[in-house]
C-alpha cells in the first residue's frame, strides 16, 4: 500500500465527482470493468460461478456493470438482488437494463447447492449510516459463509466508510477494490478485519488536482524532504537532549522502556527522571543512560520532554506534569500524564496555551477521559475524537488503536497502516513515546515526528513478526532494535528525497 496516498471522507468523495463532471465512459461503467477485471484475477479454478450481490444504490449499479462484463466473459454469473428496479439511481437503473440485455437474470436468492468461485460485494457503498437489516442482512450472512475469494466494491457493505464501524452486520472480504481514493473506514477501528487485501481503482480521475486532500496514509514518503542522512561533522548536541519523567515506584520498567528507545532513535543524550527514589541509578543493559531524579532533570538544558511512562497519579506526579507544561520546550504526554491532565482542567488551559510542540498519544480509553465522553463514543467515530482532542489541547494527536489515527496541529490528519495485533502488549506506548521525544530532540517537526515515529513503530512490529518473533508473545523491548535499523534505512535511502 503506497503510504502517501490521500484519504478522503464520503462527503469528499461525493465533491470529486462533482468536479470530473459528465466523463465517457461514466465512472459507474469504468467501475465496473475495473472490478471485473480484478474479479476475473481472483475466481477461484475450482468454480466458474460467480455471485453477484446487487443493492439498491450506486453500489449495486457497480455490481450490475461488472456482472455484464464477467457475463460476456464466459463466467456462471448469479445475481441477486432484494432491491426494486425502479427506485435505483439513474445511472444504476442503466447498469440493471445492461444486465438484462446480457441475458443476465436478477434472482431473489442465492442458488443452492453451487460451488462459488468467487462472491461479488455490491450491496452497499460509501455514506451509509443506517445499519444493515432484512433480506441484506441475510445476503451479508450468507456471503461471509463461503470459502471462497469475497470480493467488495468500494467498500464491505455494512463498514461505515467514515469511521469503519460495522452497521449491524458487516460483510467479511478477502479483497475490497475501493473506487476514486481511500477512505477513512477502510484504515480504522473495524474496517481493515472487514477489508482483505485492499486496492484502489482512479478511474482515471487525477485526484488530488480535483480536491486537495486533507489526509494521508502516514508514511515516510510524506517528508521525505527532511529524511536525511547526518553530515560528517555532527556531534551528540547536534541531536538534542530529551528528558523522560516517569517511573514510580514498581513502574520504572516504562520510563526505562521509553529512554532506551530514545536513545536509541538517535537522541544525543537521554536522561531518565525517576519518580521512584530507591530505583537504581545505573541502567545495566544500557549505561548510556543518565538516571537522575525528576526536578534534576527538569533543571537541564533540553531540547524535548516526555512525560508519562509510569508517572503515577498522586501530587507530586501532577506537579511535576504542571512544570512539563511550563517548559518551552517541545514535549509528549504519555499514559498517566494524559490521566493527570484529563482530571485537571487547569492543566488542560495551560497546554493549550503551549506555544512549544506538544504531542498527546491516548488509547482509546485516555482520549474518553479527556474528552468526558465513553470509550464507545469515542470508537464511534475516531477520527472526529482525534480532531476534538487537538482542539481542546492545542496538540498534535495520536489516538491509538487499529488505523491509528493522527492530527497535526494544523488540522491535517493522518491514518497509520503499520502494526499488527501482536503489539497489543505492556510497553509498547513507552516506547513509541521514547521514539516521539527523540525524533523532537532532534528538531523535527511535531507532525513529522507524529507521523514517522507511529508508522515506524508499526514497521518495526512488523518485521518482529515477519522474522517469527510475533505476533504471539512479542514484546515492547525487542521492538527497539528493529526501529533503529529500519530508522536508518529511511535516512540513506535516496528513494525517499
């Protein structure tokens, strides 16, 4: 998946294709030969048949047009369809007649006692709210129930393309072509378990000169500009001091956690701010790191903070995150600062007010505290969730979660694709947190280092997995090493600049 392409919401999607205006061939039959074409790729030897699910909207104009192709390709085409002829959309109404002239019939049912080669996902499209029920329903159900190749039109019928939540039921595809351009419910939340192998399909349209997007796939493509090889004549100032706040007592494994992945993304000096005050002051697997105490630390000269990784939530802990928001210094706020922050709305004021970067990187369960609102509510549509944590905090956002979702300070967004389910385990936001705070010791960019630091994260617990360390009993440490070779494969690789 190319990592710089842009994600646009249903609304945008619509705008699009207001602004290509009347084309020929239409976008519904360019639609429809291009799902053909990738059906005809993915019908299994076994069969010839191949279902057709057809609804009641433009999605289903899709499927009536690539049924006609397969149909004069020599495919058992069986389309199905609850959906009265009359009440489709123009263009679907002329894709049903093309399907009839074929020869092909609409049956009320699905066949029994076939063997599919292939079932074609056209109930419905993009900019559904409404959940899946009745006779659709039932399609969906018996759609997920082959083992055979499922392929979806734009998007699985029942995913909500903004937020990726499923309506009720939800289609299970190994393969969805979207149309025109990525969308939001694609990357997140329920989608990409829905979504297969995923694809894109223009149409020929030119994209981006028709609507600027406001959101990307997070990828280093996306500032390649400033992906660098070091000059020959650096020294560790050059890359910056981060200070790390956190460790309380029985907690010190996540500062610890977070300073190693500091210093080893490239920090030039890493200190370590302890909470607990009988913790050692040598870190044995990494003697580079200076352990000091909390207010030590926030007396240096630093060029990032990150506070969180085992803060703790007692007083001393909100002091010491109340003197982090104070600093004029880029910083990143972790876990039990988020918690701190979340029960203090004077603390909430002062961030807001940072004229320094700041980045917040709750899960799901901080972003509901932060927002008073409930997790579901949150998961409801995480992208809006994401925009009005930025809004409230005046900070660069990272929402955990499956399609982690990011906003710049400036509004632009992003979703990250990399990652996979064996990261699910204790650490890991310590150490995308060390990552964070080195990358901004570094002088990068608050959006930059939002948005490489995350897919580089994700990157590195896939190549965990892909090298057998995961996904099954993968863990946060082992996900540093990785993260520093493929950190240095981006700064000497000429394809990025």
């Amino acid at each position: 998946m190319n990592a710089s392409m842009p994600i646009y919401p249903a609304a945008d999607i619509g705008r699009i294709e207001q602004a290509a205006g009347e084309v020929s061939p239409s976008l519904m039959e360019r639609a429809g030969l291009a799902a053909a074409e990738l059906a005809r790729e993915l019908i299994a030897e076994t069969s010839k048949n191949v279902l057709v699910l057809a609804g009641p909207g433009n999605n289903g104009g899709d499927a009536y047009e690539a049924a006609a192709h397969l149909k004069q390709w020599f495919y058992r085409v069986h389309l199905v369809s609850p959906a009265d002829p009359a009440k489709l959309p123009p263009d679907a109404q002329r894709a049903h007649a093309k399907w009839l002239a074929a020869g092909g019939a609409v049956l009320t049912a699905p066949p029994e006692d076939l063997r599919w080669g292939l079932v074609l996902d056209g109930l419905f499209g993009v900019g559904r709210i409404r959940p899946v029920e009745g006779e659709y329903a039932r399609l969906v159900e018996f759609s997920n129930a082959q083992d055979c190749p499922v392929l979806a039109l734009d998007i699985p019928s029942g995913i909500d393309s903004d937020t990726g939540r499923v309506l009720g039921c939800a289609v299970r595809a190994t393969h969805t072509l979207s149309f025109i351009a990525h969308k939001p419910g694609l990357l997140t939340l329920d989608g990409p378990d829905h979504c297969g192998v995923l694809s894109i399909a223009a149409l020929g349209l030119d994209v981006k000169e028709l609507l600027a997007p406001r959101a990307w796939i997070a990828g280093p493509e996306l500032f390649s500009a400033v992906l660098k090889p070091r000059r020959r004549r650096f020294h560790k100032g050059d890359a910056g001091s981060v200070g790390i706040l956190g460790g309380a007592t029985g907690m010190s494994g996540a500062a610890l956690l977070a300073s190693r992945a500091a210093l080893k993304l490239g920090a030039g000096r890493v200190y370590c701010g302890l909470l607990d005050a009988h913790a050692q002051h040598l870190d044995p697997l990494t003697p580079e790191l200076m352990l000091r105490g909390p207010d030590e630390v926030l007396g240096l000269d630093l060029h990032a903070l990150v506070a969180g990784p085992g803060l703790g939530q007692g007083e001393r802990a909100e002091t010491l995150l109340g003197a982090v928001l104070t600093e004029d210094i880029p910083c990143v706020l972790d876990a039990d600062a988020l918690n701190l922050l979340a029960e203090n709305e004077d603390l909430q004021r002062v961030c807001a007010r940072r004229r320094a970067d700041t980045i917040v990187t709750p899960h799901p369960g901080e972003a509901a505290r932060l927002l008073d609102a409930t997790v579901a509510e949150v998961q409801q549509d995480r992208v809006a969730a994401a925009h009005s944590l930025r809004k409230r905090l005046g900070a660069h956002v990272l929402l955990k979660g499956n399609g982690s979702v990011l906003v710049a300070r400036d509004g632009h967004w992003f979703i990250n694709v990399s990652g996979n389910p064996g990261m699910a385990s204790a650490g890991m936001g310590d150490v995308l947190a060390g990552m964070l705070g080195a990358l901004l010791a570094q002088k990068f960019s608050g959006e930059a280092a939002l948005v490489l630091s995350t897919h580089l994260h994700g990157c590195a617990g896939d190549a965990l997995a892909a090298s057998g360390a995961g996904p099954v009993g993968m863990t946060a440490s082992e996900l540093i090493e990785p993260a520093r070779r493929i950190w240095n494969g981006w700064l000497a690789d000429d394809s990025q600049r």
